[in-house]
C-alpha cells in the first residue's frame, strides 16, 4: 500500500506542475472537499437498500473515483494547512472512545450527549 505521504507528495506535483497552487487557499480547498463528497453521496441518494446495494456492484469505479476525489481533498488541505491527517485520526478515535464507551454504545447509534440518559 502506497502511504500516505507519498500520495500527498504525488499530489504536490500534479498540483504544481499545473500551477493550481495559486487558487488552492484553504477555503476554496475545502469547498472542493466538500463538493467532492456530495458527489459521492449523490450515489446513494434517493436509493432504497436494494437499489443501493445493486448500484455499488454496479457502480463500484464511479464510487472508487469519488472516495479517491474526497482523499485528494483530505490530503491536500492536510498538507496547505501542516495537519499530520494520521496523527489527526489517531487523536480524533482516541476522543471518540472517551465520549463512546462500548458499555454505554455498542449496537446504538445514539449521539454521545444522549448516552448518559
């Protein structure tokens, strides 16, 4: 598996060898993220279970094309802003599991403020 600061380094180039650096500021960079993930919830919206279970067989590179968008997204604010984005999920799953206890979460879907009651 390719890691993850290669990619970043690889998005780098293609971006600079394209002179894009010049439109990327962070805001416009997570537009495009965000953007990027409508159109990956554009997949599954209006589907029922069925259908949507058909469409990812059916679909499974468009939806790979879009993830691959929303990563690019990801890494590339990750590197404009110097988040290290594995240290950044490390320490977010950690926060998660304290405001998550298995006692209290597992087989719900309730928000970590509703757990306690």
């Amino acid at each position: 598996m390719t890691s993850i600061n290669a990619l970043t380094r690889e998005i780098i180039a293609f971006r600079d060898a394209r002179d894009w650096g010049q439109f990327h500021n962070p805001k416009d960079v997570a537009i495009s993220l965000s953007l990027e993930a409508a159109e990956l919830l554009e997949h599954f919206q209006w589907k029922n279970s069925k259908e949507i279970e058909r469409h990812i067989k059916a679909g499974k590179e468009e939806i790979s094309e879009e993830l691959a968008d929303v990563l690019y997204w990801v890494l590339l604010l990750s590197h404009d802003l110097k988040i290290d984005p594995l240290k950044a999920l490390t320490k977010k799953l950690k926060k998660n599991a304290r405001k998550y206890p298995i006692k209290k979460a597992k087989g719900r879907h309730t928000k970590y403020t509703e757990l306690a009651k």
